[in-house]
C-alpha cells in the first residue's frame, strides 16, 4: 500500500499534462477508441439506415464480447516474441503494429459489402476488427503502465481517455458524416486510414524498458520451483512448462495473494461498474433513427456537443484523481454514468426534440468520459507491473462483459417494451456498481494515495 503523499497543487496536476509520455497516450488512446464503433453503434446505425431488423442488430453486439474475453490471449501478447516485429519495434510495439494492421484489413473488408446481402460476411469483418482492436488494447495498457512512473499515470489515463473518446466520436459522429455526404463504404475507408495516426505514434516513440522474458522467468518462485521439480526432462517441455507458469499462472496468484478475500469483490466491482452504459449503448443509434433524426442531425449534435463534453470529462477526471485521490471519484463516476441513462429515456418519451437530444449526448458524454477516465486510474492501481498485459487484460475484459452481453438482447427488451423502458432498466442496472464504489472508496487498503492513483 502506498504511503501518503502531500496533496498536489493545481499547477503542478496541470503540468503533468505537457510530459512526453502523457501525451503520448492521447494519440494512443484516438487508435484504440477508433475500432470500437465501427463494430458496435455505429455498425447498428448502418445495418438500421439499410433495412436490417432490429433483433439481428441488437445480436450484432455480441461481437464486442471479444473485447470481454481477451484475457484469454493476453499471455501470449505479455510474453510470445513476434518474428520480426518485436527485434525490430519491441514487444508492446511489435503487437501493437500486428493489432493496427487486422483493424484496416477488416475496415476495408466492411467497406466492399452489402448489410442485406452479406451479412454473415458483415460479420466476419466486424470480428476481424474487434479482435484486432481487443489485442491492441492488451499492448496499449502495457504500453502505458509501463512507459512512465506511477506519479503521472492518472493523468496518462486522463489524455488516453480523451482521445479514446475523441476516436469514438470520430468512428460515430465523423463516419455518420461521411455515410451522409457520400456512402457507408467511403465512411469505412476514411475510417481505416484513420488508423494510421495509431501506426505513426507506435513507430516514433520509444520501447518502454522491461526485463528480458528469461529474466522476468527465473525471478518467479512458482518458475524455479517449477524447473527445479522437472530436471531431467526435455529442454523443450521445461520451457513451455515455465512459459505457462509465468504468464498464465501467476498474474492470477498475485492478484489473489496480494488481496486475499477481497479479490473477489474487487472482481464483482470491475465486472458491474460499467454495466448501465454499456448494456444501453447499441440501442442509441437505433432509437436516435427510430424517432426520425437524420444521420447528418445526429452527427452536428454528436460533433458539436459530444466532442467538448468528452474531452472535459476526461480532463476533469483526471485533475479530480491527481487532486483528491480516487475513491471519491469511483463514487461520482458510477453514480452520473447510471443516471445520464434517464435522459435517453426522456428523449424516447419526448420524441423527435433537438434540445432533449442534445441533453442526452451532453450527459452521456460528460458522465462517461469522467468515469472511464477514473476507472481506467483505479484498474491500474490494482495491476502489477510484472504483469501488466495479463492482469489489466483480465479487468478491462471483466469490465465489459456483462454489459455487453447484456447488450445483445437490447433488441428483444426494445421490442417487447420500448425504447424509455428499455433505457429505465439499464438505469437501474448500475445502483450495485454505485453502492460496491461506496465500500471500496472506504477501505484504505484499496485505495491509493491522491499522488500514486495509477492510470
């Protein structure tokens, strides 16, 4: 546990900000935020402008439970060298550059079909991209947990959350955009060479410094223990056997030996936190089309209001860590993104109203670009850095599994209910969140220091 630290200053929580590797994750974080509309509502948004049902949408997002199980595959991003790549750019970097190349290749495959035709096909691409940006993510988190010391790293989620939320208002409000100028397929395309700001930022800066993979190896007790045991066997079994120790086996043996039985709560507290936002989100898009906004009004709303409401959520999240600490932070956060839900209710009962839309987006943008931004502080104060893809990995993919599983049947409650009543229960769904951020914010030893709250 930390030790306390003096309070910081205004001025000094600003400064962090002009830090080579803070800003560095604003561009970092625009590349992994770019993907995951583009496979989620703003897919939905195509799929409805073209005709397709609203149940088969609802299930499109499924597919965004990729990111919910990337856990699966993050020991072989932490520790497996890429031929090539990782002697060249690293092993964050390396991955980062494989991740980025899928995205554009699925993001050009969805430009060439047809929603009504192909839609199996509309599929296939849409997964190539989401399990390419679920894999940059893992590399990214890394990246960042360990590209700078633990006193700047909340204001490192603070710029990476403001540019993950300006890449999805760039995927959602920009390609809306372009869908209404020209055509999905050139929304897509303009959305693929976005990804080039992603490639660009992993060539021109530097590799974090880690320990070798045999090094980090042989410092684990579980490892020698593990080699001691299997002397005599072939060389080829011991190393795979030590392999699978170290980055599969213990980052879950720390993070049990590290808080015991609060592990568990801690889990059940990633795993609801984001559940309110994220079990409503495929359904925006839709009921935004349903009331009869066009593409290009949803998009100048989107632009106008979302864009600064995202980036000064973001910001004030972070000066609000490096100010106060996180836990009362947790609090606010899980508290406005479960309320800002109500507003979509509202705008399903009010109707076709601009000024209620706008309410809607204003909320939601603000709320969640807070939250995320403390949230993203608090998952890493709980990361060990001798693991941090694998351990970050398992938290951000618990975080977004049941809302977005929850998500799928988003369509079916729309159907039966409606559009308020749907957004009303997803309200709902974040009191456990809310109530769980009261007793973490309370308990000393989960909560760290105002000045070592971690990105």
């Amino acid at each position: 546990m930390p030790t306390p630290t003096v309070q910081r200053s205004w001025r000094d929580a600003l400064a962090i900000y002009l830090r080579a590797p803070v800003i560095t994750m604003l561009f970092l974080g625009f590349s992994a935020g770019l993907p995951f509309l583009l496979v989620f509502s703003t897919l939905s948004a195509w799929l409805r402008s073209d005709g397709v049902e609203v149940a088969a949408i609802g299930f499109f997002a499924w597919i965004g439970m990729l990111y919910s199980i990337k856990f699966f595959w993050a020991p072989v991003v932490d520790r497996l060298p890429l031929p090539l790549l990782t002697r060249r750019l690293g092993q964050r970097r390396g991955w980062m550059l494989l991740a980025q190349a899928m995205i554009v290749a699925g993001l050009v495959g969805l430009a060439g079909v047809n929603p009504l035709g192909q839609l199996p096909l509309v599929a296939a691409f849409a997964l190539l991209v989401a399990f390419g940006s679920a894999t940059q993510d893992i590399a990214i988190d890394a990246f960042r947990i360990e590209s700078a010391p633990e006193d700047i790293q909340a204001a490192m989620a603070s710029t990476y959350i403001i540019g993950y939320r300006g890449g999805l208002l760039a995927a959602g409000a920009g390609a809306l955009y372009v869908a209404s100028w020209l055509s999905w397929e050139a929304a897509y395309l303009t959305m693929a060479a976005l990804v080039g700001i992603g490639i660009i930022t992993v060539l021109v800066r530097p590799e974090p410094e880690r320990l070798s993979l045999s090094t980090q190896l042989v410092r684990e007790p579980r490892v020698r223990a593990f080699l001691r045991a299997s002397r005599g066997r072939p060389k080829l079994l011991r190393r795979l056997g030590a392999w699978v120790i170290g980055a599969i086996v213990c980052p879950f043996t720390d993070f049990f030996a590290r808080y015991r039985h609060k592990a568990l709560w801690l889990l059940l507290f990633v795993a609801v936190f984001r559940i309110s936002d994220l079990a409503m989100a495929s359904m925006a898009n839709p009921l935004y089309i349903d009331l009869g906004f066009t593409l290009k009004e949803i998009a100048n709303v989107t632009n106008a209001f979302g864009i600064a409401m995202s980036i000064g959520g973001g910001m004030l999240g972070g000066l609000l860590v490096a100010r106060y600490g996180i836990g009362p932070l947790l609090v606010l956060g899980a508290t406005a993104a479960a309320l800002t839900n109500l507003l979509f209710s509202a705008l399903a009962l009010t109707g076709q109203s601009l000024p209620m839309l706008v309410m809607a987006i204003v909320g939601d943008n603000l709320a969640n670009g807070l939250a995320s931004a403390v949230f993203i502080a608090f998952l890493s104060s709980l990361t060990s850095r001798a693991y941090t893809a694998t351990q970050y990995a398992l938290f951000s993919s618990l975080m977004t599994l049941p809302g977005k599983f929850l998500s799928g049947f988003g369509g079916l409650v729309v159907e039966v209910e409606g559009y308020a009543t749907f957004f009303l229960i997803s309200a709902v769904m974040g009191i456990p969140a809310v109530l769980l951020a009261l007793w973490i914010s309370r308990d000393r030893e989960l909560m760290p220091a105002p000045e070592a709250s971690r990105a």
